[in-house]
C-alpha cells in the first residue's frame, strides 16, 4: 500500500479508536452523493475520513517523494430523542478537533504535526440538503505534509 492511502488507513482508525462506539466511523472517497448522504444518515453519527486534495507533490535529489495532503472529515449527525442534531454535530467537532490538533498520527512518514490554526471546521449545513434529510453536516480539514 502507498503512503498516501496508508496515512488515510491510519487517520481514520486513530479516530475509530478515539471516539465512543456511538460513532460509526470509515474512510471516504470524497464527496457525497445526495443517494449516498442518505445511506450515511441511517446511523446516528457518522465520521467519514478522506483525501481532499494534494496541493503540492515533490521528488528530492535522491527521489524521495513528499506531498503536501489536505485531509477532511466529515461529521454527520441526525435527532433523536433527546439530542438534537445540531448539538450532537458542535460535540463532536469539538472532540475531533481536539484529536486531530497537533497529530502526527505515530508515523514517521508525516513530518508536520497538525497545528490548529492549520484547521478549518466548515457547517456545509444546507436548507435544501440537510432539512430534507433531517441531519446536520460538517467538515473538519487540515493540511498535512507526508513522505516516503
């Protein structure tokens, strides 16, 4: 397996193993379709984990490759009873964000720890998307340099 799909392997099983059972937690392979946003939102909350974007791939003298790699994960939440979607999904930003700051993931292939102000949380909440479904959607991404 590559690096790149490596670091998404451990990404996303640091945050399996960081988060409650409640949270139904996978790799992604970006953006969702409205068929399968409707699929995710079966379970209460969801985490899904994916490469966004690789800005920027270099090759050294030696021909080592690095690349700089933008992460995303996705939060997904739906009401309950006694839980408010919206409620749950700030709950659960602020969990993740605290996991992810400063993370190097205990791999040496990444040489960059998150550093918070490397964050951005984004509500993707939409009237039309998220009412009709009944849940709440955010996106935490991060960039993040990793070689080989």
């Amino acid at each position: 397996m590559g690096v790149l799909l490596d670091s998404l392997d451990i990404i996303t099983e640091n945050l399996r193993e960081n988060l409650s059972d409640d949270v139904d937690v996978s790799d992604h392979p970006g953006r969702f379709t409205d068929e399968e946003l409707g699929k995710t939102i079966r379970k209460r909350k969801s985490v899904r984990v994916a490469i966004e974007d690789i800005p920027s791939l270099m090759v050294d003298g030696s021909g080592r490759k690095s690349a700089e790699v933008k992460y995303i994960v996705f939060v997904i939440c739906s009401d309950t009873k006694g839980a408010d979607r919206h409620k749950e999904a700030v709950n659960l930003i602020e969990e993740l964000t605290g996991i992810i700051t400063y993370q190097r993931w205990s791999k040496p292939e990444v040489f960059r720890a998150v550093e918070p102000g490397n964050i951005t949380v984004e509500n993707l909440y939409s009237g039309e998307i998220s009412n009709g479904k009944g849940i709440a959607w955010w996106s935490i991404s991060w960039q993040q340099a990793i070689r080989n």
